[in-house]
C-alpha cells in the first residue's frame, strides 16, 4: 500500500497506531528532477519509491513529439546517472501518468500534436533512454479510470507492448457531491474501478495490476469509512491480480480526501495493518 508524498509517511504511520505503507509515490517535475532530493532519502528508509515524471515546461509547450523525439533526454539522463551512483537501487517510474485524459499536456485528449501513436512513440523512447543504461528501473503505464472527454477508446489503443511495462495502474477518486461533481452519484470503490480493472486486466495475462491514485470525499448522508473499509475488502477479493494502490490523503478545495474522523482513521488503519 502507497501513500502520496503530501504528507511524510512516518507522521502517518504515528497516526495509524503503527499501521505501515511500504511505498512513496512522489511527483517531480523534469527539469528539477534529481534522484538525490526526491528518491534517495526514502530509499535509504526503507520504503519503495514510485517517481512520477511530469513532463512540465515553462519554457515551451510540453507535447508528445517533443518527448519522443528525446528533446528532455538531458535530464532523464541526469536522473539515471545520479542513481547509478548510488548504487542503483531499484525504483519504480511513472511517466505519462493520466494519458487517456486531456488535463496533462502529454494527454492524448490535449489536441495539438497529440495522439495515440504519438504516445506510444514517446513511452517506447523514455524506456530505451532508461534501458540504455541499464538503469534498475520498473515501468508503471498509468491511465486515469475514465478517458478525457467521455471518450470511449478502448485501454488497448494505448498498449505500448509488454516488453515496454511492467505494472499497470489506474487512478480514480469518488468525487460524488464535490466541486464541479455536484450531480455525480456516490460510488464504491468496486463500482468504481471494477469497468477499469476489466481493460487492464484484459491487456496482457500477466502484468500486475494497481491503483495509481484513489480516495473519497465526505457527503452528507454517507459513511465514508465504511467506503474504505468496503475498499479494503474489495481489493483482496474482487481485484486479484492487483498489487498495489496508492491512497490520496489530503484536504483539498475540491474535497476532503483526508481521514478526518476517528472512525475513519481506525477504518484506514485496520485495512492497512492488512498489508503491513
């Protein structure tokens, strides 16, 4: 089980009476991307690091022939080698997240350059850059549960081929009630990723399976720790081939996603004692 880097795991784990994560998710973005400042320092606690690599540019508008075509390899090869010399340790990358959507500049539903082909270019590319130097390294190919737009492209379209990935993730959060999702029903989270699940599963027989992102808000007239507990439970029996999720645990102005009660706090620590 993963936590987001919005709050240190340990503080959590103080709070959660000794329940642990055993993952990091961080988020970093290319041109400050530096493995001794974002990865080393959980690495050396002990815990797995999942790198999100945001192709984020001030300078330029991010899309996906610029990336295919190696036009930020400069510092995805500072990375590599700021990690071989630590003994290159493995971690986990996560680029492109969310490309079925149109929120990102990499996204596929962006316009511009973008498209299927296109990403599935630039995926092939970062991977023969990390390859190249034998960087100890695990794929993570991230969709969002739901494309962009409500479009209805099957996960297929995306696939980039099984020698390029090895885990395969969705992120989705019940938003039921929250800003902008004022008439969005509320769902558990089997309802929720079960569709998504179905399209990873179907992609190749093998790959793990995980949850890239999730989390609720709190709506009147609705138990959310019962939908965490329900979650917890759901993941050890409905999702079989899934390996690892990512908690989102952290109030923002579009919900709050955080363990705001007692009640949910002993919920989320008793599922969490599970896995630990």
């Amino acid at each position: 089980v993963a936590i987001l880097d919005l709050m240190e795991p340990g503080h959590r784990e103080q709070e959660l009476g000794g329940a642990q994560f055993q993952t990091v998710v961080k988020f970093g973005e290319i041109k400050t991307l530096r493995y001794p400042n974002l990865v080393k320092g959980y690495l050396d606690q002990g815990f797995e690091v999942v790198m999100v690599m945001e192709f984020l540019d001030d300078e330029v508008k991010t899309n996906l022939d610029l990336i295919a075509d190696g036009y930020y390899d400069d510092y995805l090869y500072r990375f590599i080698d700021e990690m071989i010399d630590d003994g290159n340790r493995a971690v986990t990358i996560r680029p492109l997240h969310e490309f079925n959507g149109d929120w990102y500049a990499w996204g596929t539903q962006a316009g511009g350059n973008n498209d299927i082909p296109t990403f599935i270019a630039a995926w092939q590319h970062i991977h023969r850059v990390f390859t190249s130097k034998r960087a100890n390294v695990q794929f993570q190919l991230a969709y969002n549960c739901k494309n962009g737009q409500n479009d209805d492209t099957p996960f297929t379209a995306w696939w980039p081929g099984a020698q390029y990935v090895d885990m395969v993730v969705c992120s989705g959060y019940n938003r039921a009630g929250s800003p902008g999702y004022e008439d969005v029903e509320w769902q558990s989270f089997e309802d929720m990723f079960a569709p998504a699940y179905a399209q990873m599963a179907a992609l190749n027989p093998t790959v793990p399976l995980g949850i890239g992102e999730t989390s609720t808000v709190e709506l009147a007239g609705y138990d959310k720790a019962q939908w965490i507990r329900d979650a917890f439970a759901s993941m050890a029996t409905a999702f079989p081939r899934l390996r690892q999720a990512t908690w989102f645990l952290q109030n923002k102005d579009d919900g709050e996603w955080d363990l705001n009660s007692e009640e949910q706090i002993t919920a989320f620590s008793k599922g969490l004692l599970q896995y630990t």
